[in-house]
C-alpha cells in the first residue's frame, strides 16, 4: 500500500467537476479522484477549520465512532472499477479490526476529522497515477521555465510589441 496525503481540492468553474488530488508520501505520483459537491465541501471545511453551528454528517460519523469506544485507524483507496473509486474505513473497535465499505469522499472527510492516515493499494496507484509534467505548475497549470519562473508565451510576443507601440502620454488629457 502507498501512504497518501490530501493534496489539494480542484472545482471547476465552469463545470460541474470537483476533485480530490491524493499525493503519495515523499514521490511525485497523484491520485485524482472525482467527488461531489457535498464531500468537497465537507473536506474543505475541515481542512480550512471552518466551524459549523451543527454536526456536518461526517462529524456525527466521528461522534458515533467514538461515543462507542472506537477509533479510525486508516482509511484505504481499494479499487477502480467501472470508473468509480472505491475505499474503505478501517476501525479498531474493542481489541477487533473491522473495514467498512466506503465512498472514498466519504472516507476521506471522516480521516481529515480523526487524523487518520490515508492509503491507496499499490496497483490502484500503479495504474491512475498521474505525474506532474516537467515545467508545469501542477496547482495552476501555468508554463515554468527551467528556474521554476513563469516562462514567456511566445504567443504573446506580438501583443507585446503593439503594446510598447503605443503612445499613452496624451491618455485623460482631453
């Protein structure tokens, strides 16, 4: 199994489109996995520390959990099938271990709330990990030339120029 961390939500401005990049511990591979609004927004909550006026449903899991003496261990990314992630919650409830299956949302938004560790099976990982492209700003998508500075479109080059063509001295002296 590959320890993960959560590295970063992405929603889409102009689509519906919300996911969750998972990044395994000291390599440069990710784990996007697509979620709804409702988990993005739970695990963003959480991650932000933004306090609730009641329980969000991931809480009241947490509550229930512990209310019965129990505790989340980890939490594990298990499969893709159909193209659909799934997961599992591991507890360790009274000397026994016992996994419940789990949308990985889900299981994340309760492992941000205990500090559980977050795993993905090797051959997941091994099959959907995506690398960061060399010279791409994976948290913006921009272009970065070879000292990790914004590169130069050269696409931009003729606008430029018309640019320092024009004479702005005169502008508001009319």
């Amino acid at each position: 199994m590959v320890e993960a961390t959560i590295d970063s939500l992405h929603v889409s401005l102009t689509g519906q489109t919300r996911i969750v990049l998972l990044k395994e511990i000291d390599s440069e591979r990710y784990l996007p996995i697509l979620i709804g609004p409702d988990a993005v927004e739970a695990i963003r909550y959480e991650l932000q520390k933004v306090v609730v006026p009641r329980p969000m449903t991931h809480d009241l899991l947490k509550n229930v959990i512990s209310t019965m003496k129990g505790r989340v261990s980890h939490i594990i990314v298990t499969e893709l099938k159909n193209d659909t992630f799934y997961a599992k919650i591991v507890l360790d409830v009274n000397g026994s271990s016992m996994e419940i299956d789990s949308r990985p949302s889900d299981a994340l938004a309760l492992a941000v709330r205990v500090n559980a560790k977050i795993f993905i099976e090797d051959k997941v990982m091994d099959e959907n990990a995506i690398h960061p492209e060399v010279g791409l700003d994976l948290e913006t998508g921009v272009e970065l030339d070879e000292d990790g500075e914004i590169g130069q479109d050269e696409n931009l080059e003729a606008f430029e120029d018309f640019i320092d063509t024009l004479d702005l001295d005169d502008l508001g002296n009319k």
